[in-house]
C-alpha cells in the first residue's frame, strides 16, 4: 500500500500557550481567540508548555492525521482545532501503522484501522485501541509533548517532588540463565533480543523488526524471528539472514554484573 500521509520534522522549541481538553482526555484544542484568555476570564495565568515540538497545528489534516515515524506518534485533528495523538505501533502485532485516510489509522500488516477521535478500533484484527498520548498546543501553532502547562500560582503541592538524578546502575533485565546459548530471548516489554551466541558473549539488539516495524516473536534455530512477513536476524550480530528485511538489527550496548545482564545503551 503506497504511504501518502505526510511526515513532520523533529524540532524543538516553545512558546505561547493555549486551552486543552482535560488532561484525561488527552486532546488540545487550538484556535480559540487571541490574547490572555486566562486573565480575562480570572483563571490564573499559566506558564509556557516545556514540551518538545511535535508538529504545527497546520499541518494536521482536519479530520485525519500525520504519523512521526520517528517518534512512532500519529497525530490527528478529528475536528477542526481539536488535537489528539496516538501512538503508532499497530496493537494487533507491533507494526508501525503506515497511513490516516478517511477517518482512521490504518496498519496495513494485517488490515487494522482505528479511529482518529479516539483511537478506537474499527477494523480487526487488532484487539485493543491505540494507545493515547497527551500533548497540547501552544499560541503559536505548535503541537508540543505533555500535559497543559503548568499553573504558577498555585503551585500543586499534592503531587510528589520528582525524583533526583542518578548514576544508578540499571536493575538486570535477565539472568544470564534465562539466555540459551546459541538463542535468545525477547523482551517485549522493552523491545530487546538479548543473545548468546557462544557460551558467555552476550549481545542485544533492537526487538522491532527493520521491515515494517513488527516486534520480533521468537528466537529459534540461530535466528531472531518476525512472524510478520517471515525476516530472519543472525543471533550473532542482527544482520538479516532472510528478508524481506533489508537492514540488521540495531545493536543495542548490554553490561553483565555476576549472573545479571542490564541494558546500558
Ligand atoms: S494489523 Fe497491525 S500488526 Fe497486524
Ligand atoms: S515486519 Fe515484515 S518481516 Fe518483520
């Protein structure tokens, strides 16, 4: 199926600000009418929004959507001015869903379509809506990452102070006995293979498969495996062994404390 939906570069900046939907609703709304709305009505002002920028408000498609491949994001406009976004891994196997057309995010592994509004499935044979993600819209046309700016004058005091900074070594992901040598094993969870290739070399790649974006499903006979469309990756070093994968695995660094092996990179 060919990809028209448009694509939308990564930048980085803020400004402005603008009413949202509700944090639960992950939605913000954009166009209202210019100028400090909060004073106006006697809200208290807020601060500007610190989120990264996604996208411009323009170029989301009234009633459709842009994916971010790179972010694995789909931001749509359901209607005009309001802005949602959704997370575009395909909740059926872990594709990356490859278009918005006539109302829905569609995946076309395996045919599933959700809704832009909500996310909600409208065709099979995904089980379950696409994820949502909060984002908000500043003055300026910017569709920026996170909740509704915050409020500085009253300051949430019910909320826990964020946790400080540290050079913690990362808690083990596996024991080096749950890897079997010459295989490996998938974490779902955080996306990695972790292999043996000989007895106490330990390596571990990217689980989402370079093809369409499917999460790998096993490793058996020497091969890390997409049951998507059938590519096959060398436990040794990612590399394809069958396609219709075209590129390996992206390695990702491991450290193994005694019997635990953590991801560091
Ligand atoms: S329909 Fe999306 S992965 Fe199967
Ligand atoms: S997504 Fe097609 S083979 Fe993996």
């Amino acid at each position: 199926m060919k990809d028209n939906t448009p694509v939308l570069p990564r930048r980085t900046a803020v400004a402005g600000t603008v009413a949202v939907c509700g944090l639960a609703s992950a939605c913000a709304r954009y166009g209202g009418p210019a100028g400090p709305a909060e004073a106006d009505t006697g809200e208290p002002v807020k601060a500007p929004p610190t989120g990264e920028v996604l996208g411009l408000a323009k170029d989301v498609p009234v009633g459709g959507g842009t994916i971010l491949k790179d972010r694995k994001l789909v931001l749509t406009q359901p209607t005009e001015g309001e802005f949602r976004a959704f997370s575009a891994v395909c909740t059926h196997q872990g594709c990356l869903v490859n278009e918005v057309a006539d109302g829905t995010i569609n995946c076309d592994c395996h045919g599933s379509k959700f809704a832009v509004a909500d996310g909600a499935v409208t065709a099979g044979p995904a089980p379950s809506p696409l994820e949502s993600q909060q984002v908000t819209v500043t003055a300026d046309g910017e569709i920026v990452t996170g909740d509704a700016p915050a409020d500085t004058t009253t300051p949430d005091t019910t909320q826990p102070a964020p946790p400080e900074t540290t050079e913690e070594v990362p808690a083990g992901l596996a024991s080096t006995a749950d890897i079997p040598v010459g295989g490996g094993t998938v974490f779902a969870d955080q996306e990695v293979v972790i292999t043996q290739p000989t007895e106490g070399e330990f390596r571990a790649f990217s689980a989402v498969c370079t093809h369409q974006g499917c999460l790998v499903g096993n490793v058996q006979a020497g091969t890390i495996n997409c049951d998507c469309h059938g590519s096959k990756f060398a436990v040794a070093d990612g590399s394809v062994t069958a396609g219709p994968a075209s590129s390996p695995l992206p390695e990702r660094a491991v450290r193994v404390t005694g019997d635990q092996i953590s991801l560091t990179g």
